[in-house]
C-alpha cells in the first residue's frame, strides 16, 4: 500500500506542486507555493537545466499519488524534486530555500572541479634555509603548506573504517628528506601555513563540533585533520601548523636525523631551497572521497583554495563559489552560503540547484555519490530494500535535518534524478521510513 509505514507527524507540509520556467541564476528570491493537494495531481514537465538536451522521452506513469504519501507525511519547510533527464515528474516546493546540512558539498564540489580542474594536485614542501653541506642543514627546515587536506600518517589513516582510505603519507615526505641525505638539522622544523588565512573555524559553527570531531582546525598545513589524538572524539592540536611540524620531527627523528631545535611556526624566507616535496591525490580523487565519507575538513579546505588573490578565506572562497555556479547558468534564487561543508545553519539552498547540479553529470561528483547498502555514508541503510545498489546520492544530516540527493536506477531500466531536503525534523525516527518510502517509489517507476 502506497505510504505504508509511514509514521504520521503532526507537522505535515501544506505545499503543492509548483509549475516552473527553466532555472534562472538571479538573486530576486525563493518561489512561494499555496495548499497541498491531496489527491493524484498532474505535474508539468520542465527544463531542470540548459546544459544539455534531450529527446521527448516515452510516456510513463508518474506515481502522483505514492510520492504524494510520501510528502504529506513530510514537515513543513521540506522540498521534493525528482526529474528524468531534463525532465520534472514530481516537484513540491523546488524553489524554496532549505537548511541543507552535507548536500551543500555538491555546490563546493563542482567549483572546485570547475576552478581548479580534477586533475591538479596540491604540494607540501620541506624547504631549507640553506642547501645542506655534508648532511647537515645548519638553520632550520619548513614545512610548507599548500592545503592538502587529506596529508596525514599512516596510523591516522588506518583508524577509518572505510578502507584503503583516501591520504598523502607524511611518512613519504619524511623519506624523502632522508633521501636528500639530509642526517641533521641543527635548526628548527618550522610548520608554515601561510597560504591560507588564521581563521581555524568558521565563526558561527558550535563550539562543540571541534570537540566532537566533526571538523578539525582550519589551516593550510594540517596532518591527521588537525587532531594529536583521534580515537573517541579525538583531541585537536592548538596550531596545527605546529602540530604538523612535530609530527614530521617525531618521523625524522625516527629515522636517524637529529633535531635540534624543536618545532615551531613560521613564514619561509624568500629563497629557501627545497629539499623534499609530496603532492595530494588530484582534486577529482578529493571530491569523490569528500561526497562518499561526508569529510567536512577536505570540504573546507577545498573552499578556502577556492579563493581568488590573495590569502585563501572562507570568505573569499563562498565568493568563488557562488561566482562560478552563476557563471555555470546554476539556478541561485534564495541560495545563502556561509561554509563549504553544510555544517552551518545559516546554508540555504533549494531542490532545484541540487537537481540542476547533479543532472550536470561530472565524472568526480558521480564517482563520490555513495551507494545505497554498499559504501561510504550508505553502507549500512538501505539495507534490504529495492533501493540497495540503485541509489546513489549524497546524504546529509544535522539537527532537525535530513537531506538526500542523487539519482535512482530504476527496475525499469531508467535513470532519475532527485532531490528530497527535510527541515524541521521532530523526530530523527521519520527519517529512515519516509526516505525508504521514496526511494522504493522511486525504483518501481515506470515498471
């Protein structure tokens, strides 16, 4: 029975299905909608995106009145959109702006991908003050930055529970100054991260999220996330410049170079000679591994790389961001940003970016979709269902918060693109029932 399973809520949404033109890139403001209808309705059909045409596709039923049980027992302030192609078979409130939670990495995702190309990869250096002379390096060593967000140890890496996971091995680097033939330094190893600004978290996130290892602090130069410690909740370094220049001491010295002088933070001088270098996986190889795990860190580094002249910023990263969808003709009516992860309550998107976005089809975010009952964020829901192996999608959740956004294979033989955001959750229990009622939906059209 369609909407079996079900738990009633008494914040069900009064919208309705909305008749749209194609996307627009203004600013002027979210679409409004009026009362629901409760009974099989006739949807419209219309552009998602101008990026790409198709051909009318064959009539199929449009399971109105299934999808309708679905959103009547959705809160208030929600938004649904599922499309084929360009194509819209099922809109309620496309155009209203939502609390996103992790959905809102699709958006950094792209302008990543669009700014810096899947192809580049990010450096870390260790410079030298002078050359070294007879394995000696008489002042100091630096640890450069370039806002990899993913270089950390092995251990570090180890302790996912996803494997192999995605990391550049500081251990790697440290060999490679070993193979500089380099057996002293009599100076300092100084952790620089200067390529990117102070600002360790973005100013409106809880406290609380550091502490409970959502997110680590913000640099140009972490190793481990920014985290001395990570098992439970993990303990951040202070400065994880200074973190990470202890760390790469520590390896040194584990591999028969002597330190003398500690580790400590600072800008390099201008022509330091380097000694050793590492690069990142490329940044397609970071956005597929940020979608599938959810990782906020790679998000928000990601971003501030974004930025455009100068130091990288939270700040001037949003800006790339929004400038780069506008330019990609990406619906922005109503969108806020106000991070790169989605952890901030201040994002706002709507259905129709979401859906607009990913109809776009880059190879990067389709590889970091996670799939349902098999990897990354959905491994273990789904479980058991028809969606399990046919629905990929970036999941997303915070307080009061349930979002999913991808696509859907169906047993049919066809391709659906969707979008479904939740706000105002009462209950984290109506999340696993209404996102399996939709997903079922779903999978059975056109059958």
């Amino acid at each position: 029975m369609m909407g079996a399973g079900i738990p009633s809520t008494s914040a069900q949404s009064s919208d309705t299905t909305t008749t749209t033109t194609a996307p627009s890139s203004t600013t002027t403001g979210p679409t409004t909608t009026g009362p629901p209808t409760t009974g099989p309705t006739t949807t419209t059909t219309t552009v998602v995106s101008t990026t790409t045409t198709t051909a009318p596709l064959r009539p199929s039923r449009v399971p109105v009145t299934a999808l309708n049980a679905v959103w009547n027992h959705t809160p208030r302030g929600s938004c649904l959109m599922v499309a084929e192609g360009d194509h819209v078979l099922y809109e309620r409130s496309p155009d209203r702006p939502v609390l996103p939670a992790s959905t809102l990495k699709l958006l950094t995702a792209t302008a990543a991908l669009e700014r810096l190309g899947p192809d580049t990869r990010l450096p870390t250096a260790v410079l030298a003050s002078a050359a070294p002379s007879g394995g000696v390096v008489s002042g100091n060593l630096w640890l450069v930055g370039g806002g990899d967000p993913v270089l950390g140890t092995a251990a570090w890496a180890a302790h996912f529970t996803h494997q192999p996971a995605l990391y550049t091995p500081l251990e790697q680097l440290a060999d490679g100054v070993v193979a500089a033939g380099i057996r002293e330094v009599r100076g300092q190893v100084i952790g620089d991260d200067h390529r990117f600004d102070g600002q360790r978290r973005v100013a409106s996130w809880p406290p609380q999220y550091t502490a409970q290892g959502e997110v680590g602090p913000l640099s140009a130069l972490t190793v481990d996330d920014g985290f001395a410690t990570w098992s439970g909740r993990g303990r951040a370094f202070p400065d994880p410049a200074l973190g990470a220049a202890q760390v790469l001491a520590g390896l040194l010295q584990a591999r028969g170079v002597a330190v003398g002088g500690g580790a400590a933070t600072g800008a390099h001088p201008v022509g330091a000679a380097e000694v050793a270098s590492i690069e990142s996986p490329t940044v397609g190889e970071l956005v597929a591994s940020m979608l599938r795990e959810s990782d906020n860190g790679t998000a928000e580094l990601l971003l501030k790389q974004l930025a455009t002249g100068g130091q990288g910023s939270t700040a001037n990263g949003l800006a790339t961001v929004r400038a780069t969808l506008g330019r990609l003709g990406l619906p922005l009516s109503g969108v806020r940003l106000i991070d790169g992860s989605g952890l901030g309550r201040g994002n706002l998107v709507t259905c129709r970016l979401l859906v607009a976005l990913l109809h776009r089809g880059d190879p990067s975010i389709e590889t970091g979709l996670a799939v349902a009952g098999r990897s990354g964020t959905l491994a273990k829901r789904f479980l058991g269902t028809p969606a399990a192996g046919r629905l990929r999608a970036k999941t997303g959740s915070i307080k009061g918060v349930a979002a999913l956004a991808g696509h859907v294979d169906t047993a049919g033989g066809r391709h659906l693109t969707f979008a479904y955001v939740i706000n105002n959750l009462p209950s984290t229990r109506l999340v696993k029932p209404l996102q399996e009622a939709l997903a079922g939906q779903l999978v059975a059209y056109g059958t």
